[in-house]
C-alpha cells in the first residue's frame, strides 16, 4: 500500500515519522518525503536529496552542511 498524495499536507506532530537515522542504527539510514526533517518542505525532490545527504553523512561522521540545490 502507498499512501496518498495528500498525506504530505496532513497536520502531522513531532515524531509520526522516522528519524532518519534511527536511534542505536550504525549501518542504516532512512531518505525521502515521509522521514522526519526539519525546516524544511517535503514535496520536492531536493527534500528527498537532502534526507539523502544527511543519512551519509551522518552514518559516516562527515561534519559537512547539507547543500541546498539551488545554491550549487
């Protein structure tokens, strides 16, 4: 089952999504629109990217921003 198209725009509270790296995960990090971020907007394809980012640069310790698309 997917879930809807609608399900992004739903009132939504801290923590109804996964993080994306979960708590006590060393070789396991979840991406795209239905993970928990932050400040950010999670309809387009640079969120999904940026999740991306996170996730390998968190796993592998790296201490580097995550870009923005636009900016690059």
């Amino acid at each position: 089952m997917m879930p809807y198209i609608t399900s992004m725009f739903m009132p939504r509270t801290k923590g109804d999504r996964p993080e994306i790296i979960p708590p006590g995960c060393v070789n396991l990090g979840l991406l795209g629109q239905f993970v928990e971020t932050k400040d950010d907007v999670v309809f387009t394809v640079e969120s999904s990217v940026r999740t991306a980012m996170q996730a390998v640069y968190g796993l592998l310790k790296l201490n580097r921003p995550v870009l923005s698309l636009i900016h690059i």
